[in-house]
C-alpha cells in the first residue's frame, strides 16, 4: 500500500513538471517510477531476495528505457545534408 500511494505521488509530480516544460525533472521522475517498479517486482517475485538481486533489478529498469541520455532531445542522429544549404 504504502508503494503504491509513493508510486502515485511520483507520477502526478512528474505529470505536473512535464505541464511546466520541465521536461528533465519529469524524464527523472519516470526514471524513479520505473526503477521503483522493478524493485517491488524483484521483492513480490522473491520476499527473500539478496539486496543485490534488488539492486540488479533497479538498475536494469534504467538501462532498458531504451531514451538516450545525452541530454540532446528531438536531435537527428548523423551527419545528414539538408536541401538547399
């Protein structure tokens, strides 16, 4: 209970950062979400998992988001020529 009630918390403060154009306080927050939700997936999945095996499971929520983190939104990757320049 008390996970879901953080979970939610965190979703509305990263909807509202992302209402003010704060799109890297709400990417971080998505972040925290996944990551959160990995855990309590690795605890529910093994109430007597290692602290490792948690700290593995959070990590790999971060790494497979798949965004990157260059910190360079809505960029073209390569060097392509544009018309008419």
């Amino acid at each position: 209970m008390r996970t879901l009630r953080l979970l939610d918390g965190l979703r509305t403060d990263m909807r509202k950062a992302a209402e003010n154009l704060e799109f890297e306080e709400a990417a971080r927050l998505r972040d925290e979400v996944k990551r959160l939700e990995a855990v309590d997936l690795a605890i529910a999945d093994d109430p007597l998992a290692r602290q490792s095996a948690v700290d593995a499971a959070g990590e790999a929520a971060v790494r497979a988001s798949g965004r990157s983190t260059a910190g360079r939104a809505g960029q073209r990757g390569g060097n392509v020529k544009r018309r008419g320049r």
